[in-house]
C-alpha cells in the first residue's frame, strides 16, 4: 500500500474497496444506522463506486454519479476479504469526470469529507500517534487497522 505524495493537509492511503452510497442525506435525521439500512426502499437505492483512497478525515472514490459539491452522503464501505461494512456521514468537496474509455459509461472522481464513521465524530478522534510518527482517526483505524503505521513511508 503506497502512501500518495500529494501537498495536502493530510497523507493519503490508496485503497480499492467498494462503495454504496445515498444522495442527498439528511445529516438532521439522526437515525440509528439498522433503521437507517432497513428503512431503504427500491426507488432509494445506493450507487456504487469504488475507493480510490483515504485519508484523516477524507475519502476519494470513483462511480457513475455525478455529484455536486456541497450534497451530503450517507456511504457504506465494504471492507474487502471480509464481510465488514464501516458506515460514513460525509459532504462532497469536489467531482470531476474521470476521461472515458470510447464504449465505456462516464466515470465521476469524487472527494469527501467525512464527518462521522460509525457513529463517532471524525474530528474527535484525529491525533498525532508518537509511536509511528503518523497523523491518525477513527477513520482510518476502521478502514485500514493498524497496517498502514506499520507500513508507513520511512525517512530517507
């Protein structure tokens, strides 16, 4: 897992996992995530995209919607080589299409920040770990564990 060299606030790790989400959602509906997951219905159903990488407090995928900066998502990570699902609040900061194959559906690349994974406030839980040497968060813990501080980019 390579980390991106990017001048950003924040270290990006490259992920390929599935994503489903919802646009728009309601940050105001304060609905326990099973209710939320139960209470979809046909005319209500997730797009699918794929993550492209993850950050702090951010997360990079790519799909078929095209979205607008500012739309709020309700998004479902599905952690692969397993049956986990991390749940996400998050806010579209930028989408841009992505150049299309000839015969190929257009493709949107989309930034969000993440306001909350399961539950928990994102930036609540971002801090410095002296350990590794490494900004950290609930974000990342949940989507990438403990492997990216112990395969982090050492100082040359």
């Amino acid at each position: 897992m390579a980390v991106k060299q990017v001048q950003r606030k924040y270290p990006r790790f490259e992920t390929d996992a599935k994503v489903s989400f919802r646009a728009p959602y309601d940050f105001r509906a304060e609905v326990d995530f099973k209710l939320q997951r139960e209470a979809a219905s046909a005319h209500d159903q997730p797009y699918i995209g794929f993550s492209k990488d993850i950050s702090v407090n951010g997360l990079c995928f790519e799909s078929p919607k095209e979205l607008k900066t500012g739309d709020r998502l309700w998004i479902e990570l599905h952690l692969p080589k397993s049956n986990g699902i991390i749940y996400m609040e998050g806010e579209v900061r930028w989408s841009k299409p992505v150049a299309a194959t000839q015969g190929s559906p257009i493709q949107y690349l989309t930034g969000v920040v993440v306001g909350k994974v399961d539950g928990s406030q994102v930036d609540d839980t971002v801090y410095f770990d002296e350990q590794y040497k490494v900004m950290w968060s609930q974000l990342l813990e949940s989507v990438l564990g403990g492997f990216a501080k112990l395969h982090r980019n050492k100082p040359a």
